[in-house]
C-alpha cells in the first residue's frame, strides 16, 4: 500500500491534471458505491435470502461481502487522501487561478506592447518620409547648385572670348553669338530652373543685370561707340552681315529663331537677301537698345524694347 500511494503521489506530481479530473470522477463515482453495498449488506443480513441465493450460485454471499467491504476500504483510503490533501490541492487551485490572471495580465501587457509597436511603425514610416523628402530636397540643392556653378563658368568664358578683339565676327554679331550659347548652354538651364522660386528669380536677376553692364562695356570697347550712341539702320545691318559663307551660314543657323525682331533682319542680310521692315523697327539704336533687343531670347514671348 505504501509502494502504491509512493506511486500515485509521483503521477500526481508529474501530472497535476490527473489529479483534478481524478477527484471529480472519484467523488461521484464512490457515492454509487457506497449506496450499493449498503443494500447488499440488508439482502445478506435477512439470513433466508442469503443461502437460497448461495445455493443456487454456488458461492457464499458473506465471502463476497468482504470482498466489497474490502474495495470499499480501499476507496476510503482514497478519499483519506483528498480529505488529507485538500490543503495542497486548495493551493493548487489557488497556483492556477494565480497564473491565469497572470497570464491574462502579460496578454494585455503584450496587446499595449503592440499597439505601442503599431504607433512606433507609423512614426518610423513618416520619419522615413520626411528623411525622403528631405534627401530629395538635398539633392535638388545640390544639383542646383552645380548647375548654377557650371553657368557662371560658361559665362565668364564667354564673356572672355566675347572680349578679344580682332576676331572673325563683328561686335554684334559676336554679342549675338554669345547670348545664343548662353540661352542654349548651362547658364539658359540655370535660368529656367527655378521659375517660380522667388530667391531664384532675385539671383538671377541680379545676375542677368550683371550679365548686361558686362557686354555693355565690352560693346562700348570694341566698337568705339559710347551705351547711348546712336547708329542708323543701315549702319548696323551691315555689322550684322558677314562677307565669309561659313560665318553666314552660322549666323542664319542661330537667328532662325525669332525670338526678337532682329533675328529675321540677321537671318535676311546672311542670305543675301533685303530685310523686311515694318513699324515696329526703330530707325536708329544704340549699343544698350541692340543687348535689349538681342537679350530678349532668354525671355519667350517677350517684346522688343528699341526705342524709334
């Protein structure tokens, strides 16, 4: 008996459930028995009854008695055993209930974890946006100030060869020549890449106005006249002309744009053919009026602004 109950109580220690499922079938099922041997034990004691029934079975009903009585016993030592171990069990229960709120309290602890997660993902998400967009933002300085680097270069060296004397195009034509590169090259890119910035336009306003005092005192150096002076129509339809076939070919190639009212009169005189003048062609200018006239092909749309 005490090898069994060594038993039972190492099953109950290394599976606990046993033990509670045990007890409820335990419990219901060791009232049934009772019940039934007490109605034995009345059938037994009548005496009569007793040996008709051992006489027509053959077996003794008292023997069987105690047989039962014996079962019954062993059952009462399990109930002994609950009864003794209710304490234990009670915490049992106790343990279980423990962990169940415990395990309720990490699961609610977990669900604000992951909403805390959720909320981290999205900020991490538009932190990653704004480092994006910023990026972008970097890169557009970046590109934009290279280009504006590349412009100022252009620039300065078209200024520098605009500047030579005694090269193969005359003064207006290489003042032609040289907006022509400039509206086409890196330095027309740099104006047109910040249309609508308002710092952009500041910059390259100043910078156009810069542009325009330069080819102005260049102007005023090669062709010995002042900003003011004036020259007549035919006078400078003939500095626009060029007697050599290739620079008459380049000129046509750049003035066939139409960007101002001098670009058919150059266009015309390279082609050996007459100007066509109508109202809106002033009868004399100047070195200024000829850059404003010449300048407009940074500005699409815009109107001549040689006084007649």
């Amino acid at each position: 008996m005490i090898s069994e109950n060594t038993d039972l109580e190492r099953l109950v220690e290394d599976f606990p459930h046993v033990e509670e499922k045990a007890i409820v079938n335990f419990i219901n099922g060791f009232e049934v028995i009772s019940d039934h041997l007490r109605e034995k034990r009345k059938v037994i004691e009548k005496g009569y009854t007793a040996r008709f029934v051992d006489g027509l079975t053959g077996s003794t009903a008292k023997r069987q008695e105690r047989i039962d009585s014996g079962i019954e016993g062993s059952l009462s030592f399990l109930k002994d055993y609950v009864v003794a171990n209710e304490k234990r069990l009670a915490r049992n229960e106790s343990f279980l209930n423990d962990v169940m709120e415990g395990v309720s309290l990490i699961s609610g602890r977990l669900q604000g974890v992951s909403e805390d997660v959720g909320e981290i993902r999205i900020s991490l998400d538009q932190l990653a946006e704004t480092v994006a967009t910023m990026e972008e933002m970097v890169s557009q300085r970046l590109n934009y100030h290279d280009l504006y680097n590349s412009a100022m270069a252009e620039k300065d060296l078209a200024l520098s060869i605009f500047s030579k004397e005694g090269g193969v195009f005359s003064p207006e034509q290489s003042l032609w020549m040289l907006l022509t590169r400039l509206k086409y090259g890196d330095f027309g890119s740099w104006i047109e890449s910040g249309e609508g910035n308002a710092k952009h336009m500041q910059t390259a306003d100043a910078v156009m106005k810069k542009l325009k005092n330069d080819c102005l005192d260049i102007m005023s150096n090669l062709t010995g006249r002042s900003p003011n002076a004036l020259i007549d129509r035919a006078s400078l339809y003939a500095t626009l002309s060029s007697d050599d076939q290739l620079l008459k070919d380049a000129l046509c190639l750049v003035s066939d744009q139409e960007s101002n009212l001098l670009d058919p009169v150059i266009f015309a005189v390279n082609s050996d053919m007459p100007p066509q003048s109508d109202n809106d062609m002033p009868f004399v200018f100047s070195n200024i009026s000829i850059y404003d006239e010449l300048s407009r092909i940074f500005e699409v749309g815009g109107r001549h602004v040689a006084t007649q």
